[in-house]
C-alpha cells in the first residue's frame, strides 16, 4: 500500500491513536468525537444531537454512537432540576476515556465547585401578591325555582333528523344485496383509477352491478373482472363509459362454472360390538372383537411368534440337502434298477 501525506499547517484537529484506532467506536461516534473536538468556545453550548445533525447521524444511527460513546467514557450526562422546576441535561464531551469520579470532578472545575453549570441569566417569573377573598365560605348559591312550560326529562341537544323514505330503501336494498353484486359493484367503480375514460357515478355502476356479479358468481375474482373491462380500449376513445361497460359485460361473459362433483358419502361405521372373553392363554380377560375372532390381539400375536419359533427349530433339525450332483445321480441309478413292465420289451 502507498501512503502520501502533508501536514497542515492551520484548519486541523489533533487526534490521539487510541480515538482513531479504537475497536468499539463505529465511524459515526468518532466522527462525532473528533469533530466536537475541534469546536470553538462559542458553540460548546450546544447539544450533542444539534452537531451530529450537521453530518446527518440522525435517528438510530445517532443513538448507536451516543451510546457507544457513554460506554466507554467519553460523553457523561447528568440531569438535574433548574430554578424555574425544568429538568436540563448537562453533557461533558472528553477526547480521552474518563471514569465517573474523574467526570464530576471536571464537572465541579467547568462549574466553579458548586456541582452543576450555572444557568444562563434570564427574566424569572415570581409568583403575583393574591389578594384574599373578603367573608367567611359559604355554599354555593342554587336556583330554586323550576321551569313552567318545560317538561323534566331527557333533554337532547342534538334531535334525530327524519329519515326519508329513498335513504330507508337503499338501506334495505344494500342489506339484501348478495357479496358478488356488492364487490361487482366496488370493482366499477374503481375502474375510474385505471382509466378515467371508465368513470362511473354511484347510481351508474349500482345499475351494472348485477351483470358484474354474475362474473364474479362464474369465478372470475375482481382483479380479473377490472383486468377483462379495461384492457383493449378502442383507438378513438370510449364515448359512454355506461354503454361501454354494459356491451362488455354482456358480450364477454364467461361460461358457466360446472359444479364440482358430490364427494360420495362415507359409510357409517359398524356398531361396536360387546366385549367377548379370550380364549387365549394366561389369566382370564375380555377383549372388543372386530369380526368373528375368538382370541385378543396380543394373544394372537405371542401364538403367532410360538407357532413360527416351533417351525425354525424344526427347520433348522433337518438334515442338509442333497447337492444337485448327488441328486441327479440317484435318479439316474433309481431308473436302471427299476423293472421294465409288461408291455415293454427287454434289450437284447
């Protein structure tokens, strides 16, 4: 690696090794560090935040290297109540690592010795001279006397307004509409954001919402159904939006869904049946039986593995067979000593 460097000679920070080569502090805190550093007295007033703004650590990005910097002693904060009851944060911002004790002592030094910073000198508003009140405390005076022409009850600020008889209709007739008619309904009306030349009133699409539902009722979902009405539009532009969509609606009306298949209905299950006493080995116990068995599961099971333990060892006593040499050896001699019968002559 090359390395090329001028030292300046005015406009520079003096930055220690440890800061710049230090294993946890991120970029964003040494930056911050380095940068405070080099600030004149006039600005040393300010906030930590309001510096690392200037750079845009903002957010967590500036918590992270706040927290960072606290960690390993190089930002202290103290929060104390000043005269007029607000609480002010004091921050201490140190180019070297300090503890706790060293931190109030420089704290103490910036302070003059009395603990916390002094506060800027400012107008403090003091409580005013409350004259007091002249007699002795009496109840709270009440009228007596009640309405005449006004009746005692419930009294509303706010009386219902009549309602008409058109609002009463179009409140039953959206109670009995079926969900296709109403998402039909919903997908017109929102053809007028992928096209304005689809824009349709309120009672416009209410009268096409029928024949939007029955795409709907035939499976065609809403994305499908704007998708069908809005693609291939004539060159020379859509003269009514209403006659339009109508045309559309009718003309590429899909077909039918065919009704899926009834699923055959399963059987139901046999009875049980009553408990039966096994006829197997051992102690006396009943058993629920399936079919027409005689004898438990377990039961069946241990007679199983006798009965085949029974078979290998008898298997196992039988003697080697023959090798097929020796056994087409003998089938040979057994026909040479076996007599010709009566219809067959001898050899000469």
């Amino acid at each position: 690696m090359l390395w090329h460097a001028i030292a300046p000679s005015r406009r520079y920070t003096k930055a220690s090794h440890d800061v710049v080569r230090h294993p946890r502090l991120n970029s964003d805190a040494k930056v911050l560090l380095l940068y405070v550093q080099g600030l004149p007295e006039d600005e040393a007033d300010k906030a930590l935040s309001e510096h690392a703004k200037k750079f845009g650590i903002t957010g967590r990005a500036y918590q992270k290297a706040k927290r960072e910097l606290i960690e390993n002693g190089f930002v202290h904060e103290w929060k104390r109540q000043g005269e007029r009851g607000f609480w002010v944060t004091d921050q201490l911002f140190a180019n070297v690592p300090l503890t706790a004790e060293q931190a109030h002592a420089v704290r103490n030094e910036k302070s003059g010795g009395g603990g916390a910073p002094s506060a800027p000198a400012g107008p403090v508003s003091r409580p005013g001279t409350r004259h007091r009140a002249v007699g002795r405390p009496e109840g709270r005076a009440v009228g007596g006397h009640e309405p005449v022409d006004e009746e005692l009850g419930k009294n509303y600020s706010h009386p219902p307004s009549e309602r008409t008889e058109e609002a009463e209709q179009a409140e039953e007739q959206e109670e009995f509409e079926a969900p296709e008619v109403v998402e039909g309904e919903r997908v017109l009306l929102s053809l007028r954001h992928t096209n304005p030349q689809l824009h349709l009133g309120v009672r416009e699409a209410r009268g096409l919402a029928e024949a939007a539902g029955e795409w709907i009722r035939r499976g065609v979902s809403g994305a499908d159904l704007r998708r069908a009405l809005s693609s291939e539009l004539p060159r020379e532009g859509v003269r009514s939006a209403v006659g339009f969509l109508r045309h559309r609606l009718v003309q590429k009306l899909p077909a039918p869904v065919a009704a899926a298949p009834v699923p055959p209905v399963a059987p139901p299950p046999p009875p049980l049946r009553d408990f039966v006493v096994c006829e197997g080995e051992g102690d006396e116990h009943v058993f629920r039986p399936v079919g027409d068995e005689t004898v438990c599961g377990p039961c069946a099971r241990e007679a199983s593995w006798a009965y085949w333990a029974a078979r290998r060892a008898e298997m196992e006593n039988e003697p080697d067979p023959l090798p097929w040499r020796e056994r087409i050896a003998a089938i040979i001699g057994g026909e040479q000593g076996r007599e010709p019968g009566p219809g067959v002559a001898a050899e000469a």
